[in-house]
C-alpha cells in the first residue's frame, strides 16, 4: 500500500540523487480518463488535473476511492460523495499510520456528511475513530452552515448524548419554530428517547414535550402518559424532570397526584391548573397557603363552587387570575369589578368572555391601558367603540 502513494520520481544520468518528475502534466486522452482514475498508480498529478477537468460521475466516483488522489481534491470530492470515505484504502492507512489522526485528517464538515450517509445505512456504525462527535453537534446546533439532509428522527439511531442532547435542545427546538408546531417522531425514535439512560438525555426530552416541539405520530396520549410513567420511574429523585413532565398536556389525574406527591409550590401551581386536573385535587389546591398554587386553580377551574370560593380570595393576584377564566359566569365578573383593582380590570379585558355591559363601564375609567384591550375585544358594544373611532389609539402609560 505505501509504495502506491509516493511520488513518481525519475533518475537524471547526470544526477546522483533522484529528482521529481517536472511539474508539467500531459494531460491523457478522454478516453483513458476512468481507467487512470481508478488504478493507484497514477501519477497524482494526473488525477489532480483530472478532478479539475472531469465532470463524469464515473470518473469522479473512481477518484473519489483513489488513494493516490491528492487529500485536497479528496476532500472536496467526497462532500459529494461521503460513502466513498468507507472505501478508500488511503483512510485506512491513516488510521494505522497514526491511530486516532483520522478525525484530524478529514474536515469537518466532511465528517458532518460521512455521518449523514452512516445514519442512512441499515446497521448504523457510528465511526467514532473517523467522527468527531462534538462536530456533529456543533452542525446540529448551526443548521445555517451545515444543512442536515435526513429527518431529525433519524439520529435517535445514534445512543451518544452528546448527539442526542443537540437533537433534542436544538434542532427539535428550531425545526418546531420555524414550521410553526411540533416535530411529529414516530413511536419507537420517542420510546428509545425516554428509556435513555443520561439525565442530560431525559431531562432534554421531558422538556422538548413540555414545550410542544415534539410530538408522537400518530399522536396517542395513552402512549406519551406511558412514556411519562417511564421518564419518572428512571429518574427517581430529579425534580427538574418531574417539574417538565408536569407540563405535558397528556397527564391523567393519577399521575398528577403521584406527582404532586413531591412538588413545591411551582409545581403545584402548574397541576392545579392542568385540563386533567380533578375537581376534587383543584378544592385541595383552592385550600393551599401558597397564592400561586391557588391562582393556578382560578386560571383553569371549571367548577362554579370554586370559583365562587375564589372570587372572595384575599390575594389580588388570585383573583386576577380568576378574571381571566373564559368559564367565569357574569355575576362574577361583576364582583371582581367592583374593586377597580387595576390587576383585576386587566384579567378581564383578557378574558374573551367578559360581557359587553362590564366593558362598557370600564370604557369609562381613567385607566390609559384600557383603551387598547377595549378597542380589540370581540364583545365591546358598537356603540363604545364609535367613540374611539376619530381618535388615534392613546399611548399606553398606564400600570397593567
């Protein structure tokens, strides 16, 4: 193998010492461009012009795998052509010559696309000889320099965190952002996900479900609640993890009990106000010292019992947080109006489902920063919006 990657050299007989062949290169016949392609032999200056002037995938595909070809010219043909990396004898001299070097001789980005082919394949090797992973994430996290071509589902196949962490922090995060919902994974990459074993991993994937990024497809709340018994069950004691998955919208009432079980006030605030709640846990949480637990309770309940209950809490900000009920029946809202806490008057122009009567006479008050919320809101009556209708909207300088 070594003798077919020197240069060609020549003896002068008026030399003592071998000279290298002058640098001008006859350039052969079209025809014999893909045999000299592919024998090692060649003079690598011949296969360097050749990549220059060869457009034929033939010719580019055996030059590709030559391992006499120049490393510049290998680099960029295999950005085309990563697979060829796996079959090019020159990466497994590298190798042997100086284990370890392979990551240091092929470019970064060249290594993002042979990943990208590995993943592909159907027995995924991950190469980490020839791989650097801390270069694969960095091209997950900067998908603007490096596009990565395969369905983000795909590097679940991969069980390095380091892997998974970008999948899940980054790309789930951007991908979710930019096509205005969640990523849909099938069921297996999600399962192979929750039963990760690094925390890094878990607390990753507890949190990109609570943040709606990713999703199951088809969607089965039966399956994401299994996965969430799953996630707690393995992670024991971590209290980051159970506060993410707390925020899932697929919870049922038992597992919101066995998680409130060990919650602080945080999280308590969030199950109080989980759809999945049970009338009987929210009258725990309406009872709570803690008022964010029970503005949790008054910015979600649909108990009539409890909100009348809460419309008397002593805590402003409970009560603020019941303004804002859509289910909020209009006696109510009246109450809270009495007050002309500016807090409270902002819940209900929040709320979709405050009566036109209500908005009518808060159009009244001084309040700069009510303008605005009564100018938008779908039940202001005609008539009090006619009043607005000469006047730019005032600048809001008033205390929400």
């Amino acid at each position: 193998m070594l003798h077919l990657l020197r240069p060609r050299i020549f003896y002068n007989r008026n030399m003592r010492k071998p000279t290298k062949r002058s640098s001008r290169v006859e350039i052969p016949p079209k025809a014999d461009w893909e045999r000299l392609a592919v024998d090692p032999a060649t003079d690598s200056q011949v296969l360097a012009h050749l990549c220059a002037l060869s457009e034929e995938p033939p010719v580019l595909r055996a030059l590709a795998r030559n391992p006499a070809t120049p490393k510049s010219e290998l680099m960029r043909l295999w950005r085309n052509d990563p697979g060829a990396i796996l079959e090019n004898a020159v990466v497994v001299l590298w190798e042997f010559s100086k284990p370890g070097s392979t990551s240091r001789m092929i470019s970064r980005d060249v290594q993002f696309r042979l990943y990208q082919h590995l993943l592909s394949q159907e027995v995924f090797e991950s190469k980490p000889e020839w791989i650097d992973p801390e270069w694969i994430a960095y091209f997950l996290e900067r998908p603007e320099q490096e596009c990565f071509r395969l369905p983000l589902h795909s590097l679940v196949r991969d069980k390095n965190k380091i892997i998974r962490v970008a999948l899940l922090d980054s790309c789930i995060k951007k991908a979710a952002a930019s096509q205005g919902g969640p990523v849909p994974f099938p069921h297996e990459a999600l399962e192979s996900l929750a039963m990760d074993s690094s925390r890094d991993v878990a607390e990753s994937f507890a949190s990109a479900i609570a943040e709606n990024w990713l999703r199951p497809e088809p969607m089965d709340s039966v399956f994401l609640i299994r996965l969430a018994e799953i996630l707690l069950l393995k992670n024991k004691g971590s209290l980051s993890i159970a506060f993410q998955v707390a925020k899932w919208p697929c919870l049922n009432s038992n597992l919101i009990e066995k998680l409130a079980r060990r919650a602080d006030e945080n999280m308590l605030a969030i199950l109080a106000a989980h759809p999945q709640a049970s009338e009987n846990f929210q009258d725990r949480m309406a009872c709570h010292h803690s008022e964010i637990v029970r503005s949790g309770v008054a910015a979600s309940t649909r108990s009539e019992t409890l909100m009348r209950k809460l419309v008397k809490d002593p805590d402003p900000f409970v009560r603020a947080k019941l303004a804002t009920s859509p289910h909020l029946p209009s006696d109510l809202q009246r109450v809270l109006y009495e007050r002309k806490d500016p807090r409270i008057l902002q819940g209900l122009l929040q709320n979709q489902s405050t009566s036109g009567e209500l908005l009518e006479a808060m159009a009244r008050l001084p309040f700069l920063f009510i303008e605005k919320y009564i100018r938008t809101h779908p039940n202001t009556p005609p008539h009090v919006l006619e009043r607005y209708s000469e006047s730019p909207l005032t600048v809001n300088v008033g205390t929400a």
